[in-house]
C-alpha cells in the first residue's frame, strides 16, 4: 500500500510541476510511509528522494518500519524547517506542496524563512487516495468493527442503576483491548438520561438512573485503522415517547443504508434519513451530518449530508448515524460503519439494533 501511495504522490507532483511535497499530518505519515509512532514528517521529491525527518527518540524506529526513507533528524538543524531548507538547498527543489490544513502561521513561519522555494499549499491530496480502500484496509476496518461490535455485547452487562458514564467508558475501553484492539483507544461517547440530546458529550460523574437511555458513540483501532458506532438502550422500562423516537431513529437508520449505493450523491442519502421525520416534531431536533468515510482517522472524507458535494463510489468505507436530539429530554442515535461495494453495500457492524431494555 505505502508504495502504490507513494507512486500516486509523484505523478500527483509530475501533473502538478511540484518538485517535492512535505507531509506533516501524522496519519497521512503512516499512511504513506507505515510508520506508527511520532513526531514523523516526510519530504517526498518528485526526483524519487523519500526524506523522513524525525528527532533521535524515533531513529531506531523509523529505521525497522521504513527502511527504504532517509532519516534526517531534524534537531541537528535547529528545526524542522531548518531541515527543509537544508534538504530544498541539497536537492535544488524550487517548488514544494505542503499540507496547508496542518499548518499553523508559526510552523509555515519556520520553514518559509528557511528555504528559497516557493511553497504550495494543497488540500486533501492524500486524503482523496485514503478514501478508497485496498483489501488489506477493508480487512482491518472489518477487524475493528468486529472488535467493537463484541465490546458492546460485554458493555451491555456491565450497565446497572449506580454506574457512573465515566466508569463505563473505562469498562468499555477495557473490553476493546481484551478483545483485541491497539492500545490507543481514542476518546468514547458515553452519556445518559437528558446528556443524550448532546451529540459530543463526554464521560461524566453522572450516575445512571432508572429510566435512563443510555449513548455509548465510541470505536476501536486495529492496526491502525479505526471503528466506529453508536447504540442507544434504556435502563429498565423504555416510556412510550422512548420507544417512538427509538422506532424514528431506526427507520431512519433503515431508508439511509438503503441508499448507500455507488453513485448516490451525499445529499440523496441524506435526504432519505431526514424524510422519516420532516413531517413529525421531530425534524426540528435532527443533525444534518449523518455519516462520514473512516480509516486511519475517524472522521474522513467524504461526508453525507445536505451540503456536500461527495458522490459515493466504491470501495469507500462510511459511517451511517442520523440522529434525533431533544435537549433537556435526551437523543437517539445509531450508527453503522459501511463498505460501499461495486455490487452490494456491506455492514461491518454486526451489533444488534433493536430497542433493549435493561
């Protein structure tokens, strides 16, 4: 995969006329390279020199998972862009593309008063290649929804009256690395009670109640690729308006995935979800972005929603999660990881769906 990336790269910079571009967005480096750790940035030139800049803590690292990349480490020249500028110098690069969306005014400082190069700022390059996966990476996407989807058989008996969010967020990390997940779990949703109408909300004291729902948003890495669900229950007897916004929420859930086909358009399938409530009380508390594709970063392109341009094609793994959020009450939302395939559409989250009761 790095290397049909990396051939992917130089004819982007062949067509461009760029003689190198600078990597500096971490999962872009490990997408690219393999490399799993820090402070990692890459200077490929369209000349073939491959550049992996890096400070003495890594060297040994990079060395074992890149072998084929020249380690300079940065430190030697003062900076990062110290680094460039040497390497823009040594190789005559006259035209560098960088990532301007990870580019804070200080870092760009840094590096435009170190090199004489013009310097390009781009969007999204690598981005668009991460967006369709090889087999390898449906392989390990499938892994790590596999992974979550058990996590939330085992969470499920864990949940009682007394129980605070943030005990069971932990509990629900715990059972993702058992299970068999990387041991960097990045941050979960789990709320409860009238917190569910808030669509980020975070782990609190809160202790749950009788008659609660339940949020638990989160996922898992595998090998560097991430999940991502969401499951909504109640604790003990769900109340008639309960079970109503749940049955919305599913059916929403329902028309969306149906249309997660090759060639529909963001909007249409946004479309299909909202059409579910448009005409009840309930469109006036609905979120309008309800999905996105997943990798190695949880939120990537493309996008569902309204707004956004994206045509689905395949090969391109999303997220499904409309929602209904009711504050004060509390919110419904579920969500499923997908894999657009040229024939059929594939759920890679196996959990159950229906409404349980606790």
């Amino acid at each position: 995969m790095s290397e049909i990336t990396r051939q992917k790269l130089l004819a982007w910079m062949e067509e461009k006329k760029v003689d190198a571009f600078f990597v500096s967005k971490l999962v872009n480096v490990r997408y690219v390279s393999g490399y799993t750790s820090d402070d990692a940035y890459l200077l490929l030139t369209r000349a073939g020199g491959r550049y992996f800049l890096t400070d003495p803590r890594y060297t040994e690292q990079v060395s074992i998972e890149c072998p084929d990349y020249q380690i300079v480490e940065w430190r030697k020249c003062g900076s990062v862009g110290a680094a460039i500028g040497m390497l823009a110098r040594q190789d005559k690069l006259q035209k560098i593309a960088f990532e301007e969306d990870d580019m804070v005014y200080q870092f760009y400082s840094e590096i435009r008063d170190a090199v004489d190069s013009e310097l390009i700022p781009v969007e999204g390059v690598i981005e668009e290649m991460r967006s369709h996966k090889t087999a390898q990476e449906i392989e390990y996407l499938t892994a790590s929804c596999q992974i979550a989807a058990d996590a939330y058989e085992k969470i499920i008996q864990d949940i009682h009256v007394g129980i605070t969010e943030k005990e069971l967020a932990a509990k629900l990390s715990l059972h993702m690395v058992e299970l068999g997940s990387d041991t960097m779990p990045y941050g979960n949703i789990l709320i409860s009670g009238a917190r569910t109408s808030l669509l980020h909300g975070i782990p609190s004291a809160k202790a749950i109640e009788y008659g609660d729902f339940v949020l638990m948003d989160y996922g898992c890495q595998y090998k560097g690729y991430l999940s991502d669900m969401t499951r909504t229950l109640v604790v003990g007897k769900a109340t008639d308006r309960q079970k109503e916004v749940y049955r919305l929420e599913q059916e929403m859930v329902k028309r969306m995935e149906e249309k997660m086909r090759p060639g529909a358009t963001s909007k249409e399938v946004y479309e299909a979800g909202a059409d579910v409530i448009r005409d009840t009380e309930y469109f006036q508390y609905h979120y309008t972005g309800v999905g996105h594709g997943i990798g190695m970063f949880v939120h990537e392109m493309p996008f569902l929603g309204p707004t956004h341009k994206y045509v689905l094609s395949d090969d391109t793994v999303m997220t499904c999660e409309p929602g209904i959020y009711i504050p004060g009450w509390g919110g419904v939302r579920i969500e499923d990881t997908l894999l657009i395939g040229p024939e059929k559409t594939v759920n890679l989250t196996p959990a159950r769906k229906e409404l349980i009761e606790l």
